[in-house]
C-alpha cells in the first residue's frame, strides 16, 4: 500500500482532484505530484454571462465523484492508498464549498484519512511551490493573487505568515476583465479575449486611458470607476469598427496593468521582501506578468510565477497548501487513527468542520462561533 494526498477543490465553477506522494517536502511538490484533473463548468455558465452558484454546486454534486476517479486511475492507485485527504474549506461559493468539503468528509471519514481543510487563497499562493526549486519564493515574498474573485496583495513572511496589504474594495481584476470585455462585445469570460486583442493592438500609440482607481490608498484597490469609465467611452465612441475594440482593449490591459503595479511600487516601498510572487487566472495575462517581472528584476529581486494551468482554480494548489500543513507536523497525520478521539473533539475535528465561506488569509477560525 502507498501513502498518498488526494486533494479536492470545487470553491467556485471547476472541479478538481490531485493525487501527490505524501511526503513532508513542500519543495518538492511538483515531483510528488503524480496525477490531476479539472473539469471547468464555464460552458454551463455561459449563457448566464457569469457563475450561477445554485448551478454550480449542481455541476459539482455530479462531476467530483467522475474526476476524483479519473485522478485516482491516472495515479494507478485507490482509496486505500490515501492517507490524506485535502480539501479547500474556503473562502468562495458556500454551496460548492459543502459539495467538496463534505464528500471529502465521507471519503475521509469511510477509508480512515486524515483530513486537511484548506484555504483556497493560500492554495494560490502554494501553487508557487510546484515550480522548480529556483523558481519557488523566497521569503519575505510580496504576493499579488488577481483572480475572477480575489484582488489581494499578500505579505508572505514566512510559510505560514501571511499579511494582506491592500485588497479590492469592489470588484476583482478578472471581474473587471470580463465586464469590460463584455461592454466591448467579447463573449464570457472575456478576460483572455480581451487580452489578446490587446496584444494585437501591441504598442502603437493609443488614444484612450483609463483612471486608477483609489491612486492614494496603498491598502485598496478598485475597479468600479475604471469600469465606468470604459463604458462612457463606448458609448461615446459608438461603433467598435476600424480596431477601435482592440485600442480600447490595449486601454483597458493598460489600465488595469497600472493600478496592479501602482500598489505593488507602493508596498516595495514599504516592506523590504525577496522575491514577488504573480498567482490567480489573471497571472496569465502576457502584459501583466512582463511588467511585474520587470519590476522585480529592475529590483534585483526574484520572480516567482506558478505555471498557467496552476494559476486559474486547480486542486494541485490545494494538493500543495496540504503537504506544508502536513510537514509543518507530519506525526499527527501519521499517527491518525479514526477511533482517535482527539481529532474529533480537539482541533483536528475534522467531521464537525462546515464550509467557511468568508475566509481571509492567515484568519484563524474559531471553531464555536
Ligand atoms: O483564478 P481563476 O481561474 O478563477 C477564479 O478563482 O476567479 O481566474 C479566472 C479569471 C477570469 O476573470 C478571467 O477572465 C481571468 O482570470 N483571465 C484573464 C486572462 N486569463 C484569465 N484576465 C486577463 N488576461 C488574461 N489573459
Ligand atoms: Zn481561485
């Protein structure tokens, strides 16, 4: 028998399950990695122009047990190989969230697993971790997460020591990205379409700008002025012929660009970090990941980029999050026993825990409230 993690993430529209070789080696996870699988929803979103939350959790009842047997197979292994099983607890959709948690729970619960909650926010930051040894943080690292539903630059002091600098006030980059791309007549979610188009447009000269939003306070970001912003000038500009949608996309990549590293310049200036980390779906724009590595190379500091598959929702992260809580204190996992009372009274009670929707980096959760 082997002794394996298996990870599960269903916080908002994919479903994803990971398999690693358990072993208390953060910084080697991407070896330990042996298979994963994500099955994204957003072909039955898209006719809603956004995530459907009652829909998702539908998807996700029907879909996890399918892809957590696929990774399983993929991994040439089964439950009974699994001795840990992670799963993301929050924060994002509470109904998806139960799905995942709570089959996790079962699975868990049925094989005797131990169970590890984790937060998606810290997964992102994780997915780092799967890279190569020289491509991995180093710490302090300034991270910024930019994602369909998080805009958060992170303090990340240690591995387990996280402070949020600034976060949005309103919207979240990617959201930012396709209601834009929406005004500009670009299909859900077109945030990547909007970004191609704006490399299309390249660097000749632009005729429209778009303000930063809240450009004097170095703990928030917004985007809801921007977004106004771009639709006054698409109603004035009228008709999007003649490369007009690709002159305001440059705008718009441009813009949000701009308030992105305005806040990280501002928070340079404050902490002193080695290296900076770019994570979440958004990370996979070309245009903000060149200038974030541009600015933390001018700085001689390092860059540090999960690949593009391990920035958007995946369970590899998740996988990643629970092999640090796993090496920060291997024997309590390994001496799990189900009838062991005290990971269902103590702080490992893991078949009490319930989905914790609002759940901010490094909040420690009072289990009674
Ligand atoms: O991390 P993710 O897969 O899901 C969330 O947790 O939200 O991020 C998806 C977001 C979407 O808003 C999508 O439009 C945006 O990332 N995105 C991009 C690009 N690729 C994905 N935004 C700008 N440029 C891109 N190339
Ligand atoms: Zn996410």
């Amino acid at each position: 028998m082997e002794r394996l993690l298996l990870a599960i993430e269903t916080s908002c529209d994919e479903t994803a399950a990971a398999v690693f070789d358990l072993k208390p080696r953060l910084e080697q996870a991407g070896s330990l990695l042996r298979s994963e699988v994500v099955s994204s929803q957003v072909k039955a979103h898209e006719p809603y122009g956004g995530v459907v939350p009652e829909l998702a959790s539908r998807e996700h009842i029907r879909n996890l047990p399918l892809v957590i047997e696929q990774a399983l197979g993929l991994a040439h292994c089964s439950m009974d190989d699994v001795a840990v099983v992670a799963a993301t607890r929050g924060p994002g959709l509470n109904g998806c969230l139960l799905v995942g948690l709570g089959y996790a729970k079962g699975l868990a619960f049925a094989s005797g697993a131990a169970l590890i909650p984790v937060n998606h926010l810290e997964a992102h930051l994780f997915a780092s971790f799967l890279m190569e040894r020289s491509l991995q943080p180093l710490f302090p690292c300034l991270a910024l997460l930019v994602s369909g539903g998080h805009t958060s630059l992170v303090l990340w002091s240690s591995e387990a020591e996280f402070q949020t600098i600034a976060s949005t006030r309103d919207d979240a980059a990617g959201e930012a990205f396709d209601k834009v791309a929406s005004l500009l007549g670009f299909p859900y979610p077109g945030g990547p379409a909007l970004a191609a188009a704006a490399d299309e447009w390249g660097e000749r000269p632009c005729g429209f700008s778009f303000p930063i939003g809240m450009p004097d306070d170095s703990s928030a970001f917004s985007f809801s002025g921007f977004k106004t912003a771009v639709l006054r000038t698409v109603q004035e500009v009228g008709s999007l012929t003649g490369g007009k949608r690709g002159e305001i996309a440059a705008a718009v990549q441009e813009g949000v660009t701009d308030a992105l590293l305005k806040k990280i310049e501002d928070a340079l200036a404050q902490h002193g970090v080695r290296s900076i980390l770019l994570t979440g779906g958004v990370a996979a724009n070309r245009r903000i990941r060149q200038r974030v590595q541009d600015c933390a190379e001018s700085r001689g500091l390092r860059f540090c980029a999960p690949k593009p598959k391990w920035c958007t929702d995946n369970a590899a992260m998740v996988g990643a999050a629970g092999l640090a809580a796993y090496q920060r204190e291997p024997e309590v996992y390994d001496n799990w026993s189900k009838s062991n009372t005290q990971f269902r009274l103590g702080p490992y009670a893991p078949f009490d825990l319930s989905a914790f929707p609002r759940w901010s980096l490094g909040e420690a959760i009072n289990e009674n409230s």
